[in-house]
C-alpha cells in the first residue's frame, strides 16, 4: 500500500513542476484565470484521486486485515486452551460471546463511506477476554499440579497478550479517526481551493497549495511511522503468540504424558489390590484349612489318650496280679511243709493260676495288639506330619507330644517286658513247684 502513495506524490511534484515552467515561460510570469482553475482542477483531481482514494483506504484495508488475523489468532489460541483442558470444559456452557467472530469487513474505495465504527470491535474483544477470565478454574487434576500450574501461567500471558492486543486495536482505531480528521481536513482544503478559484488568486495559490502539499506528505509521513510502529508491534505480537502456541504445545504432550503415566500407576494399584485381596483370600482358606487339621489331630490324641488310659489300667492291673502272684508263690514256699494236707487244694490253686495264666496271656495279647494299633495310628500321625512340614512349622508342641507319648509307650513297653518276665519266673516256679508236688509221695 506504500507505493500508490509514492507515485502519488512524485504525480503531485511533476505537475507542479509542470506548472512553474509553464508560468515562467508565459509572458509576464502569469498564467491566464482558465490555465490556473485547469491547473488548480487538475491538480485537486490528482490529489483527491490518488492520495486519499489509494493511500487511505489501502492502509485501512490492510490493518483491517491484520486486525483480523490476530483477532481469529486470539479466538484459535483460546480454544486450544479451553481443549486443553477438558475437566473445565464440563463447567460452562458455551458462552455467545466466545463464540462470536469478530469481522471487520473492508469499506468500499470510497472517500464518503469511512463512517466506521471502531468501539463496537473493542467491546467485543474487551468482553470476550472477561468472559474467558471469569470461567470457573474450580476442578483440576490432583496428579499433574504443575502442567496446570504452567497452564495458569501460559493462560495470565495469553489475557496480558490479549489486553496488549486490545489495546493495539484502540490505537488503529485512534489512527483511524486520525485519519478521519485528516479526510474532514482534506475536505476542507478542497473548500478552500473552491475559494481561492473563486478570488482568482493566480500567484499566490500555487505556493499555498504547494505549502498545503507539504503540510500533507509529512502528517501522512508521520502517520506513516505510526502505522510501522503499529505493525512492528502486531508483528511482535504474533511472534509472542507463536512461542505461546509452542509453549502450549509442549504442555499439551506433557499433560497426555502425564495422563497416560497416572493410568498406568492406577492399573498397578488395581493389580497390587487385587493380588492382596488375593493373598489374604488364600490366607484365610489356609487358616481354616490348619484349624480343621488341628482338630482332627485333637481328637486323634484324645483317643490316643484314652487309649493310653485304659492301657494303664491294665497294667496297673497286671502288676496287682503280679504282686498277689508273689505272694502267693510265697505262701506256697511257706506252706511246702503243709502240702500233703492242702495237695487238692493246691490242685485246684493250679488249675486256677492255668486258667489266670491264660487270662494273663489272653490280656497279654489284647495290650499287644493295642499297642500295635498305637503305632501305627502313630506312624500314620508322623507321616502326616512330615507331609505338612511347612504348615506345621509353629506347632512342633505335637511332635514333642508324639515323642512323650513314643516315650511313655517304651516305658510301659519295658513294664510289660518286665511283667512278662516276672510271668515266666512264676511260670517256672510253678512248674518247679508241680515237680515237687509230683515228687511228693501220695
């Protein structure tokens, strides 16, 4: 849009140029009043033409389309954030103002239509950023507190980057009416013009209009440097939004990251739980499982007990017999001298010691197969026990039992060797005492 307004100017030298050359070549340095109002004519046509016409509406078409790429720069940037993250999204509606673009549409090429109404734009803008500002920020992830933190930080520095936007747009809107002012100020000079073909003043309006002239390429100069301030900052800014956008970037990959870290750990923990759930199910089967065993093994020495009891019976029993066996035998040894009277009865007291002997032998036998039938009932237990060695790692009191009772059985094993033996000393002295009662004389 600069070089319309180069040539321009450079049309605008020429002509008068032009003009001077042809008033010093007239005879008497003074142009005729239909050369001059030709002149003057032509040279406001130029001037109207190409300075306002091009220069003007150019530079406001093309800040009008700046003005439009940040403006749906803003609107892209803000809904990556409001993508980004998803747990607010579920708190607000989506707001009208949010979702309103904001359009500045380009004016025609026309001086009398620049009627352009630049505070509507701004309250829109102004309005969106708190809108955006006031949305609810309540629920956020537990787990990833410094992705959200960092957010924050890039949200603060997208609404400051915002605001300086907005107040960017109210300086081209400000540049705009200045540049209003300076078509009400052109118009005026075109009134002035008509004036002065009016007074036909030949001399003294080429200066003026030069002056005018002058006056107007360096207000547009400086509007110029205005306008290349205003874009170096427009630049400045969507290099500023470029790194935002990086930055959110790099955010968003770190949050999926993030993400996919927390619902790993939350399968390990659904794992580990179901896994101790598991082993304390295990556990407690265990448990039950030990406690029916030890009942069984109770009452399996209980009746190994009771067993044991009447076992003593007989042979506390046994040993009664034995000492009235002993006494007896010396009674016989005491009455050998009387056993000529007392052959009968000692006949008798013999077929009765036979028949005790049997009873003997037969109870004998009973406390043998008893004892056998402990053995094995306790060789099955050991085997039992050495087949549950690692459940029975903290019950050995059993075993210890087992061996008191192994202990218990040699000793009454050795008191039945001991009866036995005694039973076969009165055998023999029975039968000692048969053959000196056969020796005896009838």
């Amino acid at each position: 849009p600069r070089l319309p307004r180069a040539g321009a100017r450079e049309r605008v030298r020429g002509f008068l140029t032009q003009t001077r050359v042809r008033s010093a070549q007239s005879p008497g340095g003074s142009l005729p009043s239909d050369d001059l109002g030709e002149m003057e004519s032509s040279s406001s046509d130029y001037y109207n033409k190409d300075n306002e016409e091009e220069s003007l509406l150019a530079n406001v078409a093309s800040l009008r389309h700046e003005l439009k790429i940040t403006e749906w720069s803003l609107q892209s940037l803000g809904e990556e954030l409001s993508s980004v993250s998803p747990s607010e999204n579920s708190h607000y509606a989506p707001n009208p103002s949010r979702s309103e673009k904001l359009i500045l549409d380009v004016q025609p090429s026309h001086p009398g239509l620049l009627n352009y109404s630049p505070y509507e734009n701004v309250c829109k803008i102004s309005g969106s950023s708190t809108d955006f500002q006031k949305k609810p920020r309540d629920k956020m992830f537990s787990s990833c507190t410094p992705v959200d933190e960092e957010i924050k930080s890039l949200r603060e520095k997208l609404n400051k980057l915002r605001q300086q936007n907005a107040c960017l747009v109210t300086q081209n809107h400000s540049l705009m009416t200045k540049f209003e002012s300076i078509h009400f100020e052109l118009t005026q000079s075109r009134a002035k013009v008509s004036m002065l073909e009016s007074a036909q003043q030949q001399a003294a309006s080429v200066p003026i209009l030069e002056e005018q002239i002058i006056n107007l390429e360096a207000e547009v100069s400086a509007q110029d440097k205005v306008l290349r301030e205003a874009e170096n900052k427009l630049e400045q800014s969507q290099k500023m939004v470029i790194e935002k956008e990086q930055s959110l970037q790099e955010s968003k990959e770190e949050c999926i990251k993030l993400k996919v870290d927390l619902l790993e750990q939350t399968k390990q923990g659904k794992r580990a739980e179901r896994q101790r759930n598991e082993a304390l199910y295990n556990a407690e089967e265990l448990s039950k499982a030990f406690q029916q065993y030890k009942k069984k093994v109770a009452e399996k020495l209980e009746k190994v007990q009771a067993e044991e009891e009447i076992l003593e019976r007989n042979l506390t029993n046994c040993e009664k017999e034995n000492k009235r066996l002993q006494e007896r035998c010396g009674l016989y040894k005491s009455e050998l001298e009387i056993l000529k009277e007392k052959l009968r009865q000692l006949k008798e007291e013999n077929n009765n010691g036979k028949e005790k002997l049997r009873i003997m032998a037969v109870k004998n036998s009973e406390v043998m197969a008893q004892l056998t039938e402990s053995r094995q009932s306790i060789l099955k237990l050991e085997s039992e026990l050495e087949n549950k060695d690692e459940i029975l790692r903290d019950k050995f009191s059993l075993m210890n039992e087992n061996r008191e009772l192994k202990v218990r059985v040699a000793a009454q094993n050795e008191q039945l060797d001991l009866c036995q033996q005694e039973i076969e000393s009165s055998r023999v002295e029975l039968r000692s005492l048969e053959k000196i009662i056969s020796q005896l004389p009838n």
